[in-house]
C-alpha cells in the first residue's frame, strides 16, 4: 500500500518490468556485434541519423530534466522557460561548431583531440580527462540517485535495493553491448521519455477542462507566473527579479551541447560527417518534444497539485499555518514519506500521480527510468574509454589494457559502476548538488581548447593547459562559495543582489582567457594545425 | 580563424535575435506576457511553440544541410 493512499498498480510494475526487459535483451544481443575495440567504443562507426539523435537527446537530458526542470518552471515560472529554449538551441550549434568535425577526425576517446591538435600525447590525456573524470562521477552519482528516485516513489521498492538494480542492469548491457547497446538503448529511451512527457501533458490539460481552463488555472494559481523582471508587479522567484537571472539561465546549459564529453563522443559513432550533423536535427526534434511536455507538466504542476493530489486535504492546513504555497507543503510531505533526493525532485511524480492514471503512471515511470539511466551508460562509455584506453593503455602503457581492449574496458566498467553505486548508496547531499558545478567545470576549463581548436589557428597548448588548471579550482571555488555564504549556487560568489546562475560566466572567462593566453604563447607547428584545424573543415 | 559556413552565422543570429528579440519586446510592454491570445498567454505561442520548437528545428534543419 502507498504510503498516502495510491497503491503500486500492477499496470505501473508490469511497465517496469518490460522497459527492464527491452534494455537487458538489446545489450545481450549487442554482445554478437562487439568483436573489437571499435566496436565496443564507438558502435563501429555505423550509427544513423535519427539513432544517434535519439540517442543523443537522451543521453543528454539528465535525470535533472525530468525531475528538476518541471519543478523549476512551477517555482521559477515563465522566464524558465527560456533556459529550456537555451538547452535546445545548443543543439544545432553544436551540429557546426564540434559535430562535423569531430566525426571527420574520427577519434575513439574524447581525449584524443585534445592530444592530437595540442602535441601532447600524454599530458592531453590529463588535461581533458580529470575534469572529465570528476565531472562523470558527479554525473554518475547523480543518475544513479535520479533512477533510485523513481523506483523508490513510483514501484516502492527500497531506496539501497534501487540502486543496485539500476546498477546492476546498466552494468549488464554496458558491458555487453557497449556503445552498440548503449546508443540503441539510448535511443529507445528517448523514445520513451518523449512519449511519457507527450502523454503526461496532454492528460494534464485533459483533466484541468481543456487548453483555455489549463491556462487560466495557472493565471490565477500563480498571478504573477508569466512576469518577467520588468513587469512593476513583480516576478514568481527572486532569482528571475533582474534580466540577467533570465539570461543566464539561458547561457548555462546552452553551449554544454557542443563540448560535454558524453555527447561528444556520440558523433565518433556516426557512418560519415553528413549523419553526424543530420543527427543534430533528430537530437533537436526529440529533445524539443520532450521539452515541449515537460513545459506543459512544469507549468500546470502546482494547479494540478493543489486541486488533485491526494495529500492536498493533510497539506492544507500545514500551508495555511506556515502561511507556503500548498503544493511545496505537498512535495515537502512525499519527501518526508520517502526521504530521498530534494523536495523539487518530486514535482513531475506528484503533478502525474494527481491525475490518477495507473496506465499513465506504468508509462511515466518507464520515461523516468529511461532518461536517467541512459545518462548512466553514457557516462560510462566516456569513463571506460578514459581510464582503460587513455590512461591504462596509451599512458601506463599496459598489456591487459592494450592487447584486450574489450576485456579491459569491460572490466573498467564494472569498477567504475560499483564505485559510483556505492557513493549513490549513501550520497552526501553535496554530491548531488555538485552536479550543476561539473557542468560548467567542463565548459568552462575544457571547453575552450575543444571548440577553438577546431576553429582557430592560433590555439596553444600552453592555452589548453592553462586554462583547464586556472578554470578548475575557479569554478569550483566560487560555486561551493556562493552554495555555502548564500544558500544557492546562483547567486554572484561576491554578491547575492547578483543571480548568476551556477556562476556561468566561467565559460566566457574560459574562452576570452583561452584567446589572451594563445595570443601570447607560441603558436603550434603549421602542419598540426592543417592536419587537426583546417583539414576538418575541407569538404569530402 | 576557419572562416565558418554560413549557416553557422545565420543559426547564431536567428536563435539570439530572436531570444534577445523578445526579452526586449518584453521589457518595453511588461503586460504582453499576459496577453491571452487564442486561449493561452502570449508567450506561450512565441516561447513555448515558436522559440523552444519551431525555431530551433528549422536551424536544425538548416545546418543539417551544409
């Protein structure tokens, strides 16, 4: 029995059980077509456009996504909206500014490049892997958590037990499929998540009596939900007080596209140059749906909460006495009921359960399960290669590493699943927090060597190593500043008047620093630059 | 400097001119976010469907072609 009231339908686990089922059987099929090292790290460069959109769209939308971004429009209101645009139309810059490219490149690691087009074989193993590193952990952690979530709330299976069944499926088909298994997971996932959030907001308009009544409830939920901060009547949330909370929310996450590893690598997989950047447009098309729904599900969340769910009639009293928006009193009680995550990694789950769909549910659970999961094994692919490629093989120079590639790789996978599942067990709340820092920490300090190394010329790798030591510590240290002076990770670490949001002008600094540094250091040999700069750019 | 394909120029402008665009456009008529157009708010129709969607898929499209 639920622990307020709506029991696990057996609908809702049979839901569960085939998405399970799917995944596990594409990864032991998979295994038929991982003969070599290629194979397994870069799915033979034999994907298609819309597989590796797909993939790349879910592989791309964290957990965060489904659980953060839906509570963030009910808390922050329309000016979020933005910032889900600013995601989206990362998308396409990305087909032109690293896609192309890379994928005439054809590297197997992410590292690769940055060893390559910066005469630094081993040292661009470093400079580009331990951000990389750090920043997957987190990512790892994080998803692990975000898949627990799920199950914990929606199948009531307990939170440990969670985690090692995520875990344990991931490690089934990563290891055995590799990036095979992992891009046509990932692009059944992303299937799945957009149907889910398709779903979700239609029966959401559905049972708030259609489009008009939809949005009029929402006007007169939250009066001030479509304020943007020049409107004299105020705004929902002081972070969207001032134009360049907008923007910023905007910028964060707009550029992460183009230069985050775990998707990065999804255009080495492509058959030719041409698939990589058309991939952008499925990647784009499937993204946007999905976003589209969870615009709807985030802007009707609190309506739908404080009308329907069933913990309405306890919350109110409790809202009313400490004088807080009924649904927040809502989500603070199902926290309190299941005592994982944040109170706003339960928005989607409560407005959906609100509307009382068992069938809704089996399908809302299975898109919840998919986008977390398919970040898991993106990340993975990217560690593996990391760790057992890279660095046990190109830098330690290991036999095992080097003469069974797959086996190594495999093995890694294993490690690095278990490390990450046993911090997921028990996290630290600023694990999870920490998350937001290791995206900017990537844009930031390896971002700049990667999209101005295809680019420009004039890129050093004195710029690429300097500004992934300067970028590092710098984001780090203002971030977990302004998390622990102000509460919040964006507001400005000198000043809280100031909301910029996971201090994201560190990705500016990074370029402009990335650009001094070239002009003032010796410029690389000219036949590096043709080869790894101007060369990726001549037509085929 | 790579001297960049054209569409890469005209995806930068389409997708800041239009997000700028309207942030402007809103902050000299703070009553449009209000305005009910067709059932819905006025950003829901140049936000929602035409920024988050429309537009991104038509620069997808675009630099799908170079």
């Amino acid at each position: 029995m639920h622990p307020y009231g709506v029991g696990v339908d057996p609908v809702v686990i049979i839901g569960a059980v085939l998405y399970f089922a799917i995944i596990i059987a594409v990864g032991i099929y998979s295994r038929k077509l991982t003969a070599g090292a290629a194979d397994y790290y870069v799915a033979g460069r034999s994907v298609g456009a819309f597989t590796n959109g797909a993939a790349l769209a879910a592989t791309y939308l964290s957990p965060a996504s489904f659980l953060g971004l839906p509570c963030f429009i009910f808390i922050l209101g329309y000016p979020f909206w933005w910032a889900l645009v600013g995601i989206i139309a990362g998308f396409p810059i990305a087909a032109l500014l690293t896609a192309g490219p890379l994928r005439k490149y054809a590297p197997v690691s992410f590292t690769d490049y940055y060893c390559d087009r910066y005469e630094m074989p081993t040292a661009g193993r470093f400079v580009a892997g331990i951000p990389t590193l750090i920043a997957g952990i987190l990512y790892v952690v994080l998803s692990l958590v975000g898949t627990a979530l799920f199950m914990v709330a929606l199948l009531h299976i307990p939170y440990k037990l969670s985690i090692l069944i995520a875990a344990i499926i991931v490690l089934l088909y990563t290891v055995l499929g590799g990036m095979y298994a992992t891009t046509w997971n990932a692009a059944f996932q992303c299937c799945l998540m957009v149907i889910a959030a398709l779903i979700g907001a239609v029966a959401m308009i559905a049972k708030m009596g259609g489009w008009s009544a939809f949005w009029q409830t929402i006007m007169a939920t939250s009066p001030k939900f479509f304020n943007m901060p020049s409107n004299p009547a105020g705004v929902q949330h002081p972070f969207m007080a001032m134009w360049l909370g907008v923007i910023g929310f905007y910028f964060t996450w707009h550029y992460g596209f183009a230069a985050m590893p775990y998707t990065v690598v999804r255009f080495f997989t492509t058959m030719d140059v041409k698939t990589a950047r058309k991939s952008i447009f499925w990647a784009t098309f499937m993204g946007g749906s999905l976003y589209v729904g969870l615009m709807l599900i985030g802007s009707g969340a609190r309506a739908i909460m404080e009308k329907f769910h069933p913990l309405a009639a306890k919350a109110a009293p409790i809202a009313a006495a400490k004088g807080k928006p009924l649904a927040i009193i809502i989500l603070v009680l199902i926290k309190k009921t299941f005592g994982i995550g944040k109170v706003t990694d339960y928005a989607l789950i409560a407005a959906m359960e609100s509307i009382g769909s068992s069938a809704l549910m089996a399908i809302i659970v299975a898109g919840g399960l998919s986008i977390a999961m398919s970040t898991v094994a993106g990340w993975i692919m990217v560690l593996n290669s990391l760790i057992s490629r890279d660095w046990m093989g190109k830098v330690l120079g290991s036999k095992f590493a080097e003469e069974q590639p797959v086996l190594s790789a495999r093995v890694w996978t294993v490690v690095i699943l278990v490390f990450c599942g046993l911090i997921a067990l028990n996290p630290p709340a600023l694990i999870i927090d920490l998350s937001g820092w290791a995206f900017v920490v990537i844009l930031a300090s390896i971002g700049p060597s990667m999209v101005l190394g295809i680019w420009w010329k004039r890129a050093t790798k004195a710029a690429a190593i300097w500004t992934a030591f300067l970028m590092a510590p710098a984001t780090f240290f203002t971030w977990l500043y302004a998390k622990m002076h102000f509460g919040k990770p964006h507001f400005f670490f000198l000043n809280k008047k100031i909301i910029t949001p996971h201090q994201f002008y560190w990705i500016f600094v990074g370029f402009i620093l990335f650009i001094l540094i070239s002009l003032v250091t010796k410029p690389p040999a000219e036949e590096t630059v043709q080869k790894y700069c101007v060369e990726l750019h001549e037509e085929e | 400097m790579i001297k960049p394909p054209k569409q890469l120029i005209f995806a930068f402008i389409i997708m800041y001119v239009y997000a700028f665009g309207w942030w402007i456009i809103e902050a000299a008529n703070p009553g449009i976010t209000t305005k009910m157009i067709a059932g819905a708010p006025a950003p829901v129709w140049y936000c929602w469907l035409g920024g988050l969607y429309l537009v991104n898929l038509f620069v997808a499209w675009m630099v799908g072609t170079v």
